[in-house]
C-alpha cells in the first residue's frame, strides 16, 4: 500500500492539469483576454512580465506566491487551489509557460487521484478488520454479510485468490467500524453523527467517481474535508481496537 500511496501523494505532480500560458502584449491584452474568456493572463510591459486578473486596473508585479513548482504533487495542488484561484508555473528555463486554475480541478487526472486516495482508505480499513477484528461479521446486517459471502463464492469459482473482508462494500466498511464506536479510537472526538455523515459523503462520492458522473455533488471544499478526514486516519498509527 505504501506505493500507492507514493504513486497518489508524490509521483503524479500538477502538470497534467495544466493549460499553456499565452502571454499576451500590453498593446491588446483585453481584447486577448475577452476573445479567449481568459480570467488571468501574464502581460508583457515595458520589456517586463506582469500579471493582470479579470478585475484589476491595471497590470502589475508577479509575486513569489503567483508561482507554483511544477513537481507539486496533483493532491497538494488541489489544496492550493482552494485558497487561491490560479497559479502560473515556469518552464525548464525559468520562463513563464502554463497556468493552473480552480477550472482544473474537474479534469481526469484528479478525479483519478481522489479516487486513488479513497480506495487506499478502503483498503487501510479492510487491513485493520483483518488484523484486528476477527468477529468482525458480527458488525454488519445478514443481509450484507450474506451478499459479501455470494460475491467471495463467485469471485472463488472464478479462480480469484481472496478473502472474505475483500468483498465487504464500503458502507460495510462504515459499519463496522461504527459497532461499538470503534471510530473513537481514530479520534476520541468523533461522534457516530460525524462518523457515519462523512463515510456516507466518501461513498457517495467514490460512487460518482467511479461512474464518471459530470458534477460530484460535493464542493471543492467539501471534498478537501474528506481528504483531511482520510488522511488523518491512513496517516496516523494504526490504533488498537
């Protein structure tokens, strides 16, 4: 799992999300910008790079916080861009040559990477069950225990080398953990309330990633939550239960 996690978190950077940057003349740069409905755009004045967002008057200086590297990670780009709209990023020569915006954040690349961190989660979670919980069926309705035991004898007669807990969905997931407030040892503040409405949220929104649905129905800020939430349990010691 530890490759993985290296695979979502570090080795997939910002760049493939990226537009190129048209850099564009002071001579006509708003006619540039609302032919081409740009919201930013880097002007050249006076033999200088300048920068120039849908609102300002005038040009002005690009500063160190305008720039993002283009090796950040995809994820941590995504955070960056919820507190600030855009970002430009330098080329191999140190010159100005793509440009990132919150617009970005619906492409591929990063509906991939949410749905690379939540399946990291889901596995985390079914590891502790293995280790830790061996009664662990007793968490869940019949009705979803005897749908995971048809799902592990089909997948069984296929051949597939699995185990029973690999076929638990991930609203099983949620219960179990839920199950004498098993949750409280991620975090002894978690209420079932908060417990249950988040790993609902993350459900429904690896649903609609996997369906490649058009809106995820989440905000960009709502989905950041999750990934803090997700994040604070992957990365904290595993707890005992």
């Amino acid at each position: 799992m530890d490759r993985l996690r290296l695979l979502f978190e570090e080795q997939i950077n910002v760049m493939p999300i990226v537009e190129n940057l048209f850099l564009l003349d002071q001579s006509n740069f708003r006619d540039e910008m609302k032919k081409r409905n740009f919201h930013s755009a880097i002007v050249k004045v006076d033999g200088k790079w300048m920068k120039f967002d849908e609102g300002d008057e005038t040009p002005s200086p690009i500063q160190e916080e305008d720039w993002m590297e283009p090796d950040t990670p995809l994820l941590m780009a995504f955070r960056m861009l919820i507190k600030r709209r855009r970002y430009f990023i330098k080329d191999e020569q140190g010159n100005p040559a793509y440009i990132v915006t919150r617009t970005d954040l619906d492409k591929i690349p990063l509906r991939i990477g949410f749905f690379g961190l939540i399946s990291l989660f889901e596995t985390h979670l079914k590891e502790l069950i293995r280790k830790q919980l061996p009664n662990w069926e007793e968490s869940i309705t019949q009705n979803r225990l005897g749908q995971a035991r048809n799902l592990y004898e089909w997948k069984k007669a296929r051949g597939e080398e699995i185990d029973l807990v690999q076929c638990l969905q991930f609203g099983d997931l949620g219960s179990v953990f839920s199950k004498k407030q098993r949750f409280r040892k991620f975090e002894p503040n978690f209420s079932r309330d908060n417990w249950v409405d988040m790993m609902n949220d993350i459900g429904r929104l690896r649903d609609a990633l996997a369906h490649s649905q058009s809106h995820l129905g989440f905000s960009w800020e709502e989905i950041d939550r999750m990934i803090v939430f997700i994040r604070g349990i992957i990365d904290r010691e595993d707890p005992i239960f």
